[in-house]
C-alpha cells in the first residue's frame, strides 16, 4: 500500500507540473529564442525527397508541390529560424530560377508551398534568413567547391535579395547584409567559384544599394548601362561591369562605415 500511495503522490506531482497557468504543456508557446540559443532547429524533415522510390512515384508537377506542403499544426507552431531552414531544404527550393524571370520563381514557391507563404508573412523573416545565410556560407567553407553547395548559396542569395524580405530590414541590419555579402563575394573571386555563384553575390549587393539604400551612383550606373535585366532576373554580365558594381559597393561601404 505504501508503494502505491508514494506512486500516486508523484503522479499527481508530475501531473501538475506539466500545466502551466492553467495550460498543458503542449499548449505552451514555444521559446524559439530559447531553441536557437541552444542550437535547436525546428525544422520539418521532408518525409519525401527527390532520390526516393517515393518521389519518383509521384505523378505529376502538382504531386510534387503537395507532397513538399507542411501539416498546418506543424507549420503554425514553427519558429522562424525552423522555417527559414524549412523553405531551404525544401526539395523544390531551386524551382526558383526555372521560370523566364525571378519573380515568377518566387511567386510560384509562394503560391504552391505554404511553408514559402508563411515566410512572407513574418516579420523577423528578413533578419532570420541573414542568420541563415551568414551559417550556410561558414558551415559550406570546407565544400565551397563542390557545386551544390555552390548552387545553394547562389538561390539563398537569390531568394533573399527579393523585398518581401530586404524591406523587413532596418537600415542598420541592410547595412550589415550589405557588407556580409561584400565579403563573402571578396571570397568567392578569391578561390575562383563558378562566375554563377560569384553573380549571386552581385546580385544581392545591387539590389539593396538600388532598392533599400536607394545609392544614387548605382542607380545611375544601373540605368546608364541598361542592367535591370541583372538587378531583376541576374542575367549574364561582363567582367568590367562586375568590377564597376564592386566599386560602387565599395564607395558606398566606404562612406557608410559603421
């Protein structure tokens, strides 16, 4: 009788501690900050991938978009550094540059996926894909040559120059994206990358000297030399029009030292 009732007593102890004002555990918000301090990533692992017997079974295009659709439970409850490596891993995230035009990739991801609209719609978005982007290139250093980890830094950059995420930056945090993504270029030319990842780094950096920092000398370089089709959709440039980009990134750094 004595083990049963020591029994008893701790389950209504474990019981209680479990609710939280009144709430069970499971209705407690999540602590992202928390998760991320610790390293936590609460991602979603795609139980289907392109490789598996699973994929290839798959009818159609449309398949493929629900399959890549997060539960709503799940989704809901994500925290945006989950979510941001969610959108990144996901097996159709390099659908972003299959269209006639950037945008459409992006609108496409966004229209189909929901984990690409939830995205959008938070607010520490643009700060936490600059986490995300900053880790990826540290944690990619050792396989930097190897062209898939080339061609995901290039679609991170990609994705991140568009304003639904840019515009969520201040000007402080716009400056420090600016500058990372100066390095990282400085990087990339120095071992040589595919001149495709190197573009990606230009194109990151015009689109927020042009759009957010709103730099009158790139404007007027852009307009002169009719470079929207690079500064919109990244197409192919010289090598002398890489070098004046650089420069005016450079002038504008230099003026805006922190």
């Amino acid at each position: 009788m004595r083990l049963s009732l020591c029994i008893l007593v701790f389950l209504l102890f474990y019981i209680g501690s479990c609710s939280k004002n009144g709430k069970s555990i499971d209705e407690i918000p999540k602590d992202c900050e928390e998760l991320q301090a610790l390293g936590i990533i609460d991602s979603f692992a795609y139980p289907i991938r392109p490789g598996t017997i699973e994929w290839e079974s798959l009818e159609n295009q449309d398949a493929k978009w629900e399959a890549v659709n997060v539960p709503d439970a799940i989704l809901e409850d994500m925290c945006t550094h989950g979510l941001v490596y969610t959108c990144a891993n996901c097996p159709l995230f390099l659908m972003l540059t299959v269209y006639n035009n950037i945008y459409t990739g992006f609108v496409s991801l966004r229209d189909h996926i929901n984990s690409f609209n939830e995205l959008i719609n938070r607010e520490d978005a643009g700060i936490e894909l600059f986490n995300y982007y900053q880790t990826l290139f540290d944690t990619t250093w050792q396989s930097i040559g190897q062209i898939e980890s080339q061609v995901q830094i290039l679609h991170t950059e990609i994705f991140f120059a568009q304003q639904e995420y840019l515009g969520k930056l201040n000007v402080s945090e716009e400056l420090d994206v600016l500058l990372e993504a100066y390095n990282i270029l400085l990087d990339k030319e120095t071992h040589q990358l595919d001149i495709d990842c190197i573009n990606g780094s230009y194109y990151l950096t015009c689109n927020i000297l042009y759009y957010n920092m709103e730099y009158e000398p790139l404007i007027s370089f852009i307009d002169r030399e009719e470079l929207n089709d690079f500064l919109n959709d990244i197409k192919p440039i010289s090598d002398e029009t890489r070098d004046s980009l650089k420069y005016y990134t450079e002038l504008f750094l230099l003026d805006n030292k922190k």
